[in-house]
C-alpha cells in the first residue's frame, strides 16, 4: 500500500485487522488538566497506537505510515517526526524517498518547525552514510526544492535557514557557484524581500566568501554597484540601504565614500545629470524625495566627519524629525543628544 | 506643524480578554491540534494575560488554580537527564508504570521552553515550589547544553537557537545557580547569530528577526556578572547604537506596529519582542507609543483578546505579549482626555527581563532559588 495515500477515507487504526496485534495506550491527561484539547477520533485513535508502539519499541514500516498519518494531522508532533526519524535509520530506509514524500508536506506546513528539522537529519544522515557515492547530489536536488518552496513563500524563515545550513554543512563550491543569480532573481520579482539581501550577505560576506572570490575590493566594487543600482530604482528600500551599510562595515571602507551617490537622493528634486554617471546612478523620475535613508546615511557621514559638519549633521536629523520622518521624531532628537554629548 | 491629535482609542476588552483566556484554558477545539506538543506554553499566555490584568484571583475560583497547578506539577519528569517539565500529556499515557519505563522517558521527556514556562506559570499561580528538585532542573539545563555554546529544546536532540538559550538563561537565573550554563560560551554563540542590520538571527548567521533579538539581549542582561564581564557588555557601543537603529526602524509608516524583520507588516508580537528589546537597551523612550497605541488597539479584537493584526482572529498568544507591550509602553498623555485612557492605562508593569508582571517576578526571586540562598539574602538585608 503507498504510504501517502489519503488519510481521509481510511478506517481508524482500531478497526484494521493489520493493527489488531498491536495494543493502543490510551492518554493520562490529568482531572483537570490546563488547555486540554478536542481531540477528532482520528487523531486520538491514532495517537493511542503510536504509544503502543512506542511502549514495545517497533520499528517497521507501518509505523513509518503511522507516524505520516500523526504528522499530516499535526505537523508540529515532534515526537512522530523524532520517532519517525529513528524508525527510517532503523529500517535503512532509503532516505531520497523519504525526502520526495516530505517535499509535499513541506510545502503544505511551511511554517513548522519540525518540517525542516527532519531535513536537515535527512540530509546529514544523506551526509554521513559512507555507502552513499556522493552527497552533492542529494544537497544540489535539495537547493532546487528550496528553490520551489521560496516561489510559495520568499520570504519564510525556516526555508531561509534551511537553505543556509544546507550551504555552510556540505560547503560545495558547486553549491555555492549559484547563489548570487538565485538571489538576483528573487530581488528582480521583489526589490524589498529583506531575506533575499540577507542572503546575500550571507554568500558574498559570510560562509560563502572562501570560494573563489579572493579578490575583495573587486567584490566590494560589485556589490556597491549592484546596490546602487538597485536603490536608483527603488530609493525608500530600508533592506538595500541595510545592505548598503553591512557591506561599509563589514569592509571598514568609510561611509564618505559613497557621498557622491548619496547626495542624489536628499533634495526634493531629482538631480539634473548633464552626463550619465555609471558610477552614481539617480533616481527615478518617479522617485519620492527626499530619501529618508539618504539624508540618515549623509548625516552619518558629517558626524563620522566631526567638527563643524556635526551641526550639518544636526540640521538634517532636525529635519527628519521635523518633517520627513516624524514618526521617528524621538530617535532623531536622540541621534542630536548623543552627537552634542560627544562632541 | 501642529501635531494631528491621536485616534480615539476603543473600548479597552478587559473582561473579555480574561474570557478569551478562561475559555482557552478550559479546552481547544480540534482546529488546534497543532498546539498539542507545546499545553504548557498556551497556558502560559493565558495564565499570563489574567496576571497582567490583575484578573487571576477574581476570574477564576481557587479550586482551579490549585487543579491548574497539580497538573503542572504532573509534567515534571526525571531521568539520566536531570529534571524538567514536559510540555503537557500528550504523550502520557494512562498506565503510570508504563510512563515510567525507559520508553517513555525516552520519548516523553522534560522540554527546556516548556521549563521555562512551568516556572513562570506556577509562580503566577502563587506556587511555594516545595516540589522543586533544583539540582533536577540545573542538571537539565545542563544536559542540554552543546558543544558549540548553544542548547537544544530536548536532551540530545530537538530545535536548538537562540529561543531555548534564553530558556536556559531564564531558569539559571530564576534559580539563581548558573552551575547548569557554561555562560562564556553561550555568549560566544549568541554573538554568532547577530547580524550586518543590528538584531540578532534565530541562529549563526540567520536574518535579523525581532524575537530573537530579545531572546539575545534578555539572556546577555540576565546573564551573572563576572570578573571579566558585566551585564549587558558583551555588546559594544557601535554595535548598541546599530541594534537601537535597527529595532526604531522596525515601526512601521503603514500600521504604526512593529514589524519583526525589515520590510515585513507590523504584527502585535513584534510590539513586545522589539519594544521590549529597546527597553532592556534604555531606549524605549525611542519608541512611537501614540502609533503603538493606534495599532494595538487595532488589533484588539472587540468581544475578547488580540489578533496579530488588525481584522485577524485573536490567540492567547497575540493577547499576552500585546498586553505586555502596553504594559511597557502605555498609551501616551496625548491620550489623557480620551475617555477610554484609564482602561488602557490600568495593565500591571512587568519585568521585560524574565516577561512577567514585577509581582510574580518578585514572587520568583523569592520561592524559585533553594531556601539557603534566600537566608543568605535575607540575613544581608538585615
């Protein structure tokens, strides 16, 4: 019998003369127990033959059925999944089934944990296993399932850190040769998805920055062009600024640097260009100015300047407050004091 | 420019997010399966929520709050591990010889969260923790600690990030006995997961998120003073000043909330994760409580308790930390005139440290630590 089949029309554990050997556990829940649940008599039948099964210790295939059936209705059951799991490695299961049957569930309960922990032992059980020829295979076919799960949801956390154990654990360069084109192409469908420039960071400036790309002030150059480019379309873009910031920093390369490009976006009016500066791409026509985030990183850089450009500095944080950025009024009256107080 | 007078606030649901709470406590329905595994936090916020309305003693009666505690008291487990408290008994099962064989203390064992909330849950229930096994509890903290600084939710296996840190900080520090944490390196792991925009990931190398950031900097300020380290130091000024810039741009323009990650929708949890976060940085008179207070309120759902955001339906979950949020940053005098301001106004402070109401954690301080400690303190302050 397939194990995926459908859950709906089967008959309760009890009922079926293939389980009749094994004894249900019934629940202890307690006389007055706290926050006690209604339970359907699917789960609760099923629940009871799972500590049957756990009290004689089987592990046979159809516990690898029983637990599915547990997880389908409660995914977050970390017990099933970690019985489950046991279960699999007992059985030598082969685990490149066991990953194409959870691909569906994974889909389907995105936003639990458990889902992703069972890759991930998956993965590193793939990993481990000498008599498995290579496990790059197995890492590249679970980079493209990521791949399709983050078109359903681009921004879910777990598949985001999914996808980043998966890279650091088998750290391939093969694996990691794709990630900026992967990256690109989420941000060319959504400029603001703050996890895709995280990932970004973490590939170009994280784990990924042993692998072929030795040469760092080409690789800074890239990425400031590549975020400027990407801020000259869309100039109210925290994530982008964000990473803008992450790259200076994390490089010690001063804020000054990027003067140039940062005084394009901080009058109301688009800048009139006479020549196309590559380097320094403006704003849009249709750009909302001025760009909060620019006046910030201008006023950061008369302070880091020191002396008289702090009272600059304090003119545009006066105006965010003022006018730009009222919400934030109190943060800007805060960036004052502490510069006053330092100077 | 004068400023535009705020929105008038709505009725402040007290009473019905109490009801919200009593009737979760009393049973979920079967939609809520999912919550199986994890009782012991679901009554955490509902328990929670009636403490932080000073509701407990007069919504439900004593003969409950001594059944509620009993049945906390049935999910402590001992093992090899140490002693702990697992997250209710779905698991359990009915024959207690049966749940006391190697089986079941291998597949129904103690949850370092569910630890975390047990304790917090009895003390607002007023508990004397007479049953408390102390070096228990301190030998599972410690038998979930691993090798790269970091501690899983299970003995030797399950989730382990930046939330069951926090858990295992938060219990050191309720026992005051941080013999089950090698802190040094549960700092070093914590200093992995911040991130290039200010917060912390939910692991090494994970995005900036808000809850997690207040699971890091509520562990690095509880953490014990040492010789070489004082709280709150493991974060640089340069890397304060990031984080405080960080967590005031999660506010957001569209809903006034706080989102939990740069770009995202404002969501009544993030309101507690990131203002607490500001707070615990003495920041939080950075915060927009006029746009707070907006949003939050938005959220209130009319008959009883708060949804994640407006016109959602309503969890106890979203219900405790929102409360909690009003309880640090309560609606602004430019509200004062509002007739429904009191009522707003009338939610129990809390420490943002431990998330519990300064009565229960003073109540903690005092019943969780083994007896002599208190001595020792008491005998001091004479």
């Amino acid at each position: 019998m397939p194990r995926n089949s459908d859950d709906e029309d089967r008959k309760l554990y009890s009922e079926r003369p293939e389980w009749a050997d094994v004894t249900p556990v019934p629940q202890y829940q307690g006389l007055n127990p706290i926050a006690p649940i209604f339970y359907t008599p699917q789960y609760k039948d099923a629940t009871e033959y799972f500590r049957g099964v756990i009290s004689t210790g089987e592990k046979s295939e159809r516990v690898l059925e029983l637990t599915e059936a547990i997880i389908r209705m409660n995914p977050a059951h970390y017990t099933a999944w970690q019985y489950r799991y046991q279960t699999l490695i007992a059985l030598k299961s082969p685990l490149d089934l066991e990953l194409k049957l959870m691909d569906g569930i994974a889909i389907q309960f995105l936003k639990t944990y458990q889902v992703w922990h069972h890759r991930r032992l998956l993965l590193t059980a793939l990993h481990d296993t000498p008599s498995s020829s290579s496990s790059q295979p197995a890492a590249l076919a679970e980079l493209a399932f990521i791949s399709r799960v983050l078109m359903v949801d681009s921004k879910n956390y777990h598949t985001w850190s999914y996808r980043q154990w998966l890279l650091s654990y088998f750290d391939d360069v093969h694996l990691w040769t794709g990630e900026i084109s992967f990256v690109e192409r989420l941000l060319e469908e959504d400029v603001r998805n703050n996890s895709a420039w995280h990932h970004r960071f973490f590939v170009v400036f994280g784990r990924g920055q042993q692998q072929g790309e030795e040469d760092r002030p080409e690789v800074l150059k890239r990425e400031l062009g590549y975020t400027k480019d990407q801020i000259s379309l869309a100039p109210n873009n925290p994530s982008a600024w964000n990473y803008l910031r992450g790259i200076l920093e994390q490089t010690k390369t001063p804020f000054s640097n990027l003067e140039s490009f940062v005084q394009l976006y901080v009058s109301s009016e688009p800048p009139k260009q006479d020549i196309l500066d590559l380097e320094n791409p403006a704003p849009g026509e249709s750009a909302e100015l001025p760009c909060v985030a620019a006046l910030e990183f201008l006023a950061d850089i008369h302070e880091q300047a020191g002396a008289d450009r702090v009272q600059k500095a304090i003119e545009i944080w006066k105006s965010l407050g003022d006018k730009y950025d009222t919400m934030r009024k109190k943060y800007w009256e805060y960036r004052i004091r502490e510069a006053l107080a330092s100077s | 420019m004068p400023s535009q007078p705020p929105p008038p606030l709505p009725h402040f649901a007290r009473t019905g997010h109490a009801a919200h709470c009593n009737r979760c406590l009393t049973g979920l329905p079967s939609s809520q399966i999912d919550v199986d595994a994890q009782t012991l936090a679901v009554g955490f916020y509902c328990l929670g929520t009636l403490d932080i309305l000073g509701l407990l003693e007069s919504k439900t009666n004593e003969v409950e709050r001594k059944d509620w505690k009993e049945w906390i008291w049935e999910q402590v487990r001992t093992g090899s591990y140490g002693t702990g408290f697992k997250p209710g008994s779905y698991m359990t099962p009915e024959s207690k010889s049966l749940s006391e064989t190697d089986q079941f203390r291998e597949f129904d064992p103690p949850h370092l969260i569910m630890t975390y909330v047990a304790l917090l849950s009895l003390a607002i229930l007023r508990d004397d923790f007479s049953k408390l096994d102390r070096q228990g509890i301190t030998k599972f903290v410690r038998s979930c600690q691993r090798e790269d600084g970091s501690f899983s939710s299970l003995p030797n296996s399950g989730d382990s990030d930046l939330r069951e840190v926090y858990c295992a900080f938060a219990i050191s520090s309720m026992l005051d006995d941080w013999s089950g944490v090698d802190v040094d390196r549960a700092i070093q792991y914590i200093r992995r997961c911040m991130s290039y925009e200010g917060g912390y990931g939910q692991e090494p190398s994970g995005e900036a998120l808000g809850g997690t950031t207040y699971c890091a900097l509520a562990s690095l300020y509880l953490a014990p003073s040492s010789k070489h380290r004082d709280p709150g130091t493991s974060i640089t000024p340069t890397e304060r000043s990031r984080m405080i810039r960080w967590l005031v741009q999660n506010q957001t323009l569209e809903h006034g909330g706080f989102s939990g990650r740069t770009n995202k929708l404002a969501d009544a949890c993030y309101c507690f994760w990131c203002g607490a976060s500001l707070h615990i940085l003495g920041a939080s008179p950075l915060v927009n409580s006029t746009t707070l207070t907006t949003f939050l309120s938005s959220c209130q759902f009319k008959f009883g308790g708060f949804a994640k955001a407006p016109n959602e339906r309503p969890d106890p979950y979203h219900t405790y930390l929102s409360l909690a949020a009003i309880s640090l940053f309560p609606p602004p005098s430019e509200n004062k005139d509002d007739p429904n301001y009191e009522e707003w106004k009338n939610v129990s402070r809390i420490d943002p440290l431990l998330n519990a109401t300064l009565e229960t954690e003073k109540w903690i301080r005092r019943h969780v630590p083994a007896p002599s400690h208190y001595q020792t303190f008491e005998s001091h302050e004479h």
